[in-house]
C-alpha cells in the first residue's frame, strides 16, 4: 500500500516500552505512527497531522488523557477524529468517565496488540467510513455520504444540513447515548456558540423528516441524559 494511504496513528503515551510495542505492532499492521509523550505535545501534533485516530493515555505529564480527549472533541478541526483510550483503570466508573469525555472506545492495560489492533479497526470503520466505504447504514435508514443522500425504507428523506450532521453523528456512533453538551460540541462544534436547548429542535426536525406514521422513530430520548439512536422503544 502507497504510505501516504495507509491510517496515520497518534500514539499519546508516556512510557517508552508501550510506545516501543505499538509502534512495532501498528506499523506491521499496515499502520503510519506518530508519537507524543504529553498532552499539549498530542495537541499540537493532532490539529497540525489530523491523524485518522488516536491512542490516547489515561495518565499523562501535564494533562490528563481525559482533558486531551475534551479538548480534541472542541476543536472543529480535531472533534470526528476518533479516540481509544488505554488505562490501568478498568473500573465500570473509570470507563464511563473515559467514553463521557468522548473517547469512541476503552482498552485496560496490559492488553494483546492483536485485539487492540481490531478494536481500532472497528473504530475507524464507524468512525471514519470515508476509508472503507461512502454509505452509512442502520436499520432500514441508508445514507450516502458521497452524494449528501438519506433514504428510508426505499424513499428519500430530506435534511437540512444540521439535522443531516446529527443524523450521520448517529449513525457512526448506533446505540451510544450523547448529552445535548455532546451534540455541540461534536456536531456543531465548539467555536460555534448556540444554545443547549437548540439541539432538541433539530431533533424534532429530523424525527419528523424521517418518521411516517406506521414506522418506529429511531431516535430515542433518555431522560436527563441526551439521545441516541436506536430501536429500542423510547
């Protein structure tokens, strides 16, 4: 494979000997890598490369693993990159903390190359479908993202540009519950002021673009949390 087409990796961690073994597996794998040691150098790195993802460390000089995640969801240009976090902490409390700051994914140290490297895979092809295919599927709803179209059950449905980014946020991220804090900073990004409450208008369009009577709305509201998308009922 041409390098420059090959997934470029931004490994964000402290300890030489980790860094030592992913570089060696990921580069074997078919994977470009750069490498950072602290929060601010990840950063910097992450908005001048724009990897296709990101290992990220929990526990980094400088800032947390978990503001480096934060702050690469605020920036527009770094917020659809996505984000494996790798920790000692495997409790419950910890993974949540890690998926609440908007990590797509969650792996516990010590972990197999082998496994870490398929998790990744799977990551980049919700996440990034533009590397491996154009077109977005969930149930019956089918979206081209080459040619900007949503059909449903066989018909076009219609989208504004909002309620078309929040629908394909969605679809890359099925069954994951995001807060309306979330689906701005992600979908409109955060060097865009608008307020909290906005998003549940956009919802409310796009439930009503893509649901007609007899079908069930995939867009479910979890009280005091956010929404996601899902055929569970709401």
């Amino acid at each position: 494979m041409n390098a420059a087409l090959k997934p470029l990796v931004l490994i964000v961690e402290d300890e030489a000997d980790i860094v030592t073994l992913l570089k060696y597996n990921l580069e074997k794998d078919g994977f470009r890598v750069v490498t950072a040691t602290d929060g601010e150098e990840a950063l910097l790195l992450a908005g001048e490369q724009t990897p296709h993802i990101v290992l990220l460390d929990w526990m980094l000089p400088l800032m947390s693993g978990l503001e480096v995640c934060r702050q690469l969801r605020r920036n527009s240009k770094t917020r659809d990159i996505p984000i494996i976090m790798l920790t000692a902490r495997g409790e419950e409390g910890d993974r949540v903390r890690g998926l609440n700051s908007g990590a797509d994914d969650y792996i516990t140290k010590p972990f197999s190359p082998t496994e870490l490297v398929a998790r990744m895979r799977a990551v980049l092809r919700r996440a990034s479908p533009g590397m491996t295919d154009e077109t977005l599927q969930f149930a019956d709803v089918t979206m081209d993202l080459a040619a900007h179209r949503v059909r449903r059950n066989g018909r076009d449905i219609h989208l504004g540009p909002t309620e078309f980014r929040l629908l394909r946020h969605f679809m890359q991220h099925p069954g994951r519950v995001f807060s309306r804090e979330q689906l701005l900073d992600l979908v409109w990004g955060h060097d865009v002021y608008v307020e909290p409450r906005t998003v549940d208008v956009h919802i409310r369009r796009l439930r009503k673009a893509m649901n007609e009577d007899t079908e069930l709305d995939l867009i479910r509201t979890v009280r005091s949390a956010g929404y996601a998308l899902d055929t569970k009922s709401i």
